[in-house]
C-alpha cells in the first residue's frame, strides 16, 4: 500500500502560503459528496501532480496565539521539518529577503530535509530580477512564482515530484490484518497498544514502519495475524504539538495509508470533542474499515442507561460512520479488552466482500420497487445494471440513464438497502453512478 509522501509550505506571514497551498491542492479540499457532519481542518489538503498524490501542511494555519511572531514561525518550521518529507519555503519577491527570512533559512539549512525556496508575487516576467537575491539564503535553486495568478507552478512542483524520497513497492502480507489506532493526543491510544500486546504476549517482530517514527508490531491471536499501526506517542516536545492539537490529524492520515482497518478512539470520560470528528472524517475519507473505541470506561459514571446514552450521542456527532461498531472498554484495567480484536477481524472481512452481480442487482431492484427512482425536471432515473468493481472499500457502479439524477438522498437510501442485505458492516461503501454505455 502506498504511502503518500507530505510536503510542507512554510514561511513567515503574509508571502502568500495559503494562497500557494490552496493552488496546489486546486478543488480537493471540495468534497464531492457534501456529507453531513464532517469538519476538516483547512491545515491539510492533498495535491496531485503528474498522476503522483502527496499530502500537504500549511503551517500558516498553526497559530500559537499568545507566542512572538518570530517564535511561531521557527515552530512551524520546525514542525515542517518533523512532519515533511518536502519543504517549499515562501518568500515575498516584493519585500525582499528579510531577518525572518535568514531566521527560518538558517533553520531550514540545518535540517537536511529537501528545501525548495518559491519566490512569491512575481506576477510577470520583467519582475524576475527581483528573485536573484534569495539565492543568497544558500538553500539552492530559486523558483519565481505568482500564487494570486498561478504562474510557475508546474516547475515548482515538477522540483517537489524530484525530491520525494524513492517509492516502496513493497507488498504487504495479505493474511495479515493492519490496524492502525488513530485519535487524538490523550485519548489513551498507547494504553489501548499496551493492552492489546500485553494480553497477547505473541509478538512476533517490531518492524520499523514507513512513517516517521511508526512502529508496526505484528502479533497473532486465534490463528490471525495482526499489525497494529501505533500513532501514539509520537508528539515530540514543542510549543506546536502542545497547543496544535490539530496536527495529530496528519500522523492519523500517514498511518491509515498502510492499515485495513482504522480504531478511531474516543475518550469515555471527556466526551466528544471537535477534533474526534476531525480524525473520524478523515478516517472515513480514507476508505479503511472503521471501529470506532470508547475507552476509559472504567471511570465514567454510570446507570443501565450510560451505555446507550453514549451510543446515541455517537451515532448523533457521526453520522457519516453509521456503519461503524462501537466498543466500550478500558484499556488500563482491560476490562471488556476481549471484545475489540473479533470486531475488527470481522470488519476486516467485510472491507473486502465480493457480492455477485446477480444477487445484487436483485437487492437493488426489489429497492427501486418499494421506492422509485426521483425525477428531476420531468426526468427519471433509470437504473439498468449494477455491479461491484471494487473491495477494500466495497465500490458499487451503477449503469443509469444519467448520472445527474443520482441524488444523495437516493444515493443514501440504495446504500442502506445494500447494507440490510450484505455484511457491509464497519467498511465504507461508495456507490457510484456511470451513463449505461461508459
């Protein structure tokens, strides 16, 4: 599986990152199916170039509100060189090199990371001579660029595309389950890694994973291999990952990148915050299967109701990951720890179910009978075919009249159907609709 590598934008304010960062992600930040419930932090995006996907940090959008600007900008930097495998460092052609621009230079030279320095608001071609003195910063070649008109990025990029580290084609074992447990900081995400390896006591290997600092530890239990994919405990010391709890966003996206299944983990006794959604939607984004963990179970106070309450309250803030099992435990006292691991093999399964062409197009007719298809503007849908083209995450094509037709709701309510009828439960399904004759 594929991991993307991160390019980082960083700068000192008011050179243009945002305007940089929101021309190289382009409209993927635009959701194509505008899901309810879901928040995503406009600190991350993802960008393509030359059919290569990459992830992508503007650091502009970590404020540390109460720090000297100079401070903030070296600790983006420094979350910059932590996080990234690419650095495109901003300056503004028009200003000329300034003492914030040596400050982040110097840092940015000390690092060893591939440092590409972009000249912004060199908006035409007579501008360019104002680009040579960056030179002068030591990081190498310079790149002129214009953010407000687009121009030059496509040899500023073709640049980035040259310094990605060399491509790991390795495959994964197939056998084996890659779980990746996912949340943010102080949810008890390595409690919940202790628990699951100390019950164990298999481990068969700790691998070195392709994500910075990472650690894959296979085990087996039951006959199933397993590798748990550890996001926790990789929040270096720093003013940025003491108040930026937004960032553990990125180290959840890395991870899920090489896992089947994603354990997005809530804390029991604090609640729902802002930011489990966050982490929850891009797990949803991702396509991985999903358990979503409600630990520290332990310590909430609780009635015969509790239990049901909180589900609700889940099912509430979640709506995108309704097809997602919920399970309370408490990984410190490892209460209820017995349940997780059947949950995510099952689920693991499902991700990747194959149904056969005949049996679903009769599911999706029989639900065409008991609801017919919308109109639109005297038009009706019309469904002549289905069929699953993909698993891990199931994708269900249907051939129609026209695709436009397809409305969410419609889309909403074939999903649900599928799923009353197949072991659709903790995986994605995404239902698309193509004109007959594509």
């Amino acid at each position: 599986m594929m991991v993307k590598p991160t390019v980082a934008i960083v700068g000192r304010p008011n050179v243009g990152k945002s305007t940089i960062f929101n021309r190289i992600i382009g409209e993927r930040m635009a959701i194509v199916e505008d899901e309810p419930g879901i928040t995503r932090d406009r600190l991350y995006g993802e960008g393509e170039w030359l059919h290569r996907f990459f992830h992508v940090i503007d650091t502009g959008g970590i404020e540390l509100n109460d720090e000297p600007l100079l401070t903030q900008i070296r600790e983006q930097a420094k979350l910059a060189i932590d996080e990234a495998d690419v650095i495109i460092f901003i300056v503004n052609g028009r200003d000329g090199i300034t003492a914030s621009d040596e400050e982040v230079a110097d840092i940015l030279l000390r690092s060893k990371k591939p440092v590409i320095t972009a000249v912004n608001k060199i908006d035409n071609y007579e501008m360019r001579e104002q680009m040579y003195e960056f030179y002068s910063l030591g990081l190498g070649e310079v790149f002129p660029i214009s953010g407000s008109h687009g121009l030059g990025l496509g040899d500023l990029l073709d640049e980035v595309l040259e310094r990605f580290p060399v491509e790991d084609e390795e495959e994964k074992d197939d056998d084996t389950i890659h779980m990746a447990v996912i949340g943010q900081p102080n949810v008890g995400k390595s409690s919940l890694v202790n628990a699951v390896l100390g019950e164990e006591r298999v481990i068969v290997s700790d691998i070195p994973g392709t994500t910075r600092d990472a650690v894959d530890t296979e085990f087996e239990k039951d006959g199933q291999k397993y590798s748990i994919i550890d996001t926790a405990g990789m929040r270096r010391r720093g003013k940025v990952y003491e108040k930026a709890e937004k960032y553990s966003v990125l180290r959840a996206m890395r991870a899920m990148e090489r896992a089947d299944v994603a354990v997005v983990i809530l804390d029991g006794e604090a609640g729902i915050r802002e930011q489990d959604k966050k982490v929850a939607g891009y797990a949803h984004d991702s396509g991985r299967a999903i358990v979503i963990v409600v630990n520290k179970w332990d310590v909430v106070e609780k009635d015969d109701k509790t239990m049901h309450r909180f589900t609700e309250e889940i099912r509430e803030e979640f709506q995108f990951l309704d097809y997602a099992p919920i399970v309370f435990l408490s990984a410190k006292t490892k209460r209820r720890m017995q349940n997780l691991l059947p949950v995510v093999r099952q689920v693991a399964e499902n991700h990747h179910v194959r149904v056969p062409t005949n049996v679903l197009n009769e599911v999706i007719m029989d639900a065409v009978i008991m609801n017919p298809t919308p109109t639109h503007s005297n038009k009706r849908l019309r469904i002549n075919f289905a069929t699953q083209v993909a698993s891990g995450p199931p994708v269900i094509v249907l051939f129609v009249n026209d695709p436009e037709l397809l409305h969410f709701s419609y889309r909403r309510y074939l999903e649900n159907k599928c799923r009353e009828a197949f072991s659709f439960e903790g995986t994605p399904l995404r239902i698309v609709a193509r004109k007959k004759n594509e």
